[in-house]
C-alpha cells in the first residue's frame, strides 16, 4: 500500500516537473523578440535611381575690344588756291622775283590764327622743299634732310621756299620742322624796323604751320628758335 502511494506520487511529480518545462519553453518564445539585445530585421531599402544631374549651360559673354583709344581731331587747315609748279629736278633760285608765295585775301578762321597747328606731311607733301642752295623734289628731300635742327619755310609756287613774294594784305602758311621738344619761339622783323616775337610754349617734333598775314608794304624777315636752337630765316617781299 506504501509502495503504491509512492509511485503515485512519483508519476505526479514528474508530470507537474514536464508541465512547467512546457510553460518555460512558451515564455521564452514569447519575450525573446523583446529582448534588448536581440536581432532586428532591418527591410533593405529598395534602391532608387538618382538622376544624373544637368549641368546648367551658362552664357559666358566676352567682353568686347576696348575702344580705341579717342582720337584728337586736327584742326582742319585752309588751302589757300593757288598753282603749284610740280618740280621733278633741283632749280636753282637764280630769279628770286618770280618766286611767288601761296596766299589768301580770306582770313583763316579765327582758332588758327596766331597758334601753331600740327601738319601731316603725309597727307599733303609739298611738291618741293628749299634745301642746300636748291629745290627737291619732297621724295628727294626726305631721304637727305638730317633732321636735327629746326628749319623753316614759305609755301610758294614752286614748294616751300626761304624767299617769296607776296601782295599786301594776303595770308601765307610758314611751314616748320622741330627736331626736338622745347620750347618754340618766333621772331618776324617788320618792314618797318620794329620786331614782334611769340613764344608758342613746348612743342614735340615734327611738322608744323602757322599763318602769316602781310599787313603792310616793305621786307619781312622771320625766324624761330626750339629749346634755343636757330633756325634758318625766310624773306618775304610785300608789294
């Protein structure tokens, strides 16, 4: 009777020892999942397609040329009319009296009396020039002239001249050549003895003009000086 009561027993035992083994499996699936430390499924991204970028065209506008420089205007210079030999070998100057001068009875306007203009030999070369006891022809005379003190002429009938004649009253154009920059300085001795100088301040090198009128009868004479170097002097007779 105690055997059997004991083997009861037994068999209860280890049914309540199987019954809590179960109960702990089921728990343990149950609170795994949140646990702290355990794995998280992570759902992998579904890969998305980036668009090429575009690259913006940009204008790049490139500036122009810069302007030219300004141009200073020279002055335009009255042509007084007048027939000019056209001289293709030297002549000598032994009939002075038919040398006569290029003038005007019109006056130059007012802005280039008196004032020493620029002039373009280029443009407007002479026929020819006085130079060592004869007169050159212009493409002559510029492959011999040295160029390195000043000189100065009349505009006449036969080229730029040291002497000529002319009629009371008429305007002439005196032609310069400035070797250097200085200051120029012009000296016209009158018929009636007495001297008039103008000092035109600095002056650069190259050609120059100035108007002359012969206001009254008799012999001029006129020369210039640059930075105190003399020139030669032209003689012009008023009738």
């Amino acid at each position: 009777m105690r055997n059997k009561q004991l083997k009861t027993l037994l068999v209860l035992c280890m049914m309540l020892c199987l019954g809590l083994f179960a109960t702990g499996v089921v728990v343990a699936q149950e609170t795994y999942g949140a646990y702290p430390g355990g794995p998280t499924q992570v759902p992998t991204p579904t890969p998305t397609t980036t668009p090429t970028p575009v690259l913006a065209t940009v204008q790049t506008t490139v500036p122009s040329a810069y302007p030219t420089q300004p141009i200073a205007a020279t002055t335009p210079v009255m042509q007084p009319t007048a027939t000019t030999a056209v001289v293709t070998t030297p002549v000598t100057t032994a009939s002075t009296g038919t040398v006569t001068a290029v003038y005007s009875t019109q006056a130059p306007p007012v802005t280039q009396q008196n004032v020493l203009l620029t002039y373009d030999v280029q443009i407007a070369p002479p026929a020819a020039v006085y130079y060592s006891g004869s007169y050159l022809p212009w493409t002559s005379f510029y492959q011999v002239f040295p160029a390195n003190s000043p000189a100065l002429w009349i505009a006449s009938s036969v080229g730029w001249s040291w002497y000529a004649t002319c009629p009371v009253g008429g305007w002439m154009q005196e032609l310069m050549y400035v070797p250097v920059t200085g200051t120029m300085k012009v000296y016209d001795l009158y018929p009636d003895g007495t001297t008039r100088y103008y000092s035109y301040g600095f002056a650069s090198p190259g050609y120059k003009l100035r108007w002359f009128r012969a206001d009254m009868p008799g012999r001029y004479m006129t020369m210039l000086t640059i930075a105190d170097i003399p020139s030669n002097y032209i003689i012009i007779d008023v009738a």
